[in-house]
C-alpha cells in the first residue's frame, strides 16, 4: 500500500476479530515504530507488547466507561503499549533544551506511533490512538521502572468494522502563508 493511500485510508478501529495476530506481523509493525525519527536520534521510546486477557483487561480499566475504546482494549488480541524514557527526547545534557520542557518525548512518540497505526493498517489490522486513561495505573499495571511514563495504548487486530471517513477541514482552513491567518 501506498502512503499517501495508507494515511487516508487508515481508520480508528474499536471493533476486532478474533483472529490472533502473529508475532511476526507485530514484529513488522514495531519495527515501522523504531524507524520513526526522534530528537537527536534518541529513540527513547519503548514499547510492551500485551497479549494477556488479564492484564488486557486491567489495563481496560485505566479507561473511563465511556470511552469509546474500552472494549476494544479488552477484546483485541493484541495491545501496545508505548511508553518513553523521561530526560532524552528535548533535552541537551539532561536538561530541557526548548520551551516544551521534558515533554518532547510526547512528539517522539506520536511519531512512532504514527508508523505504527499505518504499517498495521497496510497489513490489514486496525489500531485506535489511546491517550485518555490513566497512564500511571497502566506504568504500575505494567511494571513501568522509574525514569519511564506510559504514554499511549492501541489496540491491534483484524478489523470487524468498517467505519467511514471522518470529515476533514479544507486546506484553506488549516494553512497560513508567510504568517498565521494569511490565507
């Protein structure tokens, strides 16, 4: 599949099959993640692959109920988990090196992210973007080491749903010439 087709084809999937998903198809799509490009090449990303219905379904409850995604975190066969190594990503000798402070690490790891949910989508799988849970109950779940937070979840598995494109703003709505508002 094309990039430019996977980045407008790929959909946020919160219904699975069952259908396992092999360890060389998740080797494939962690393997897109760790090519993403990262401050100064820090790579501080890190990523657990779950697989356990128990811990799935403690993880599930880092979720509110209403979020959108719960049952898909519980009934996946796959979860990833991507966490990153704190004092790396926009800093210069361990120290915040831009106005964003430590939380570089956040773009890093959308990054990979990112990588991730379109190689998935060009195998076939689904994936959703998971960022509304509670990340320390998840880092505590998972044994996260200090030094390292939990920053997003997808889960990862055939698709039993076939959403429709969501809307997307004009170019001429989101895009400034020379300077902001320049239309």
């Amino acid at each position: 599949m094309e990039v430019t087709e996977a980045i407008k084809t790929r959909r946020s999937i919160r219904k699975y099959k069952t259908t396992p998903v092999d360890d060389k198809t998740v080797a494939q799509v962690l393997e897109a993640a760790r090519w993403a490009p990262s401050w100064t090449n820090s790579q501080c990303w890190r990523f657990i692959v779950v697989r356990d219905s128990n811990i799935k379904m403690e993880l599930a409850s880092t979720l509110r109920e209403t979020n959108p995604a719960l049952e898909a975190v519980r009934n996946a066969p796959v979860v990833i988990v991507a966490c990153a190594e704190l004092g790396k990503a926009g800093c210069y000798h361990g120290e915040p090196a831009t106005d964003k402070g430590d939380y570089w690490y956040m773009f890093d790891v959308a990054l990979a992210m990112q990588n991730l949910v379109l190689a998935a989508h060009s195998l076939g799988l689904g994936t959703v973007h998971i960022g509304f849970f509670d990340a320390k109950k998840a880092a505590s779940i998972l044994e996260v080491p200090d030094g390292f937070c939990v920053v997003e979840m997808t889960p990862l598995g055939y698709p039993d749903q076939e959403p429709e494109a969501r809307p997307r703003k004009e170019l001429s709505e989101i895009v400034s010439y020379e300077s902001y508002g320049r239309w």
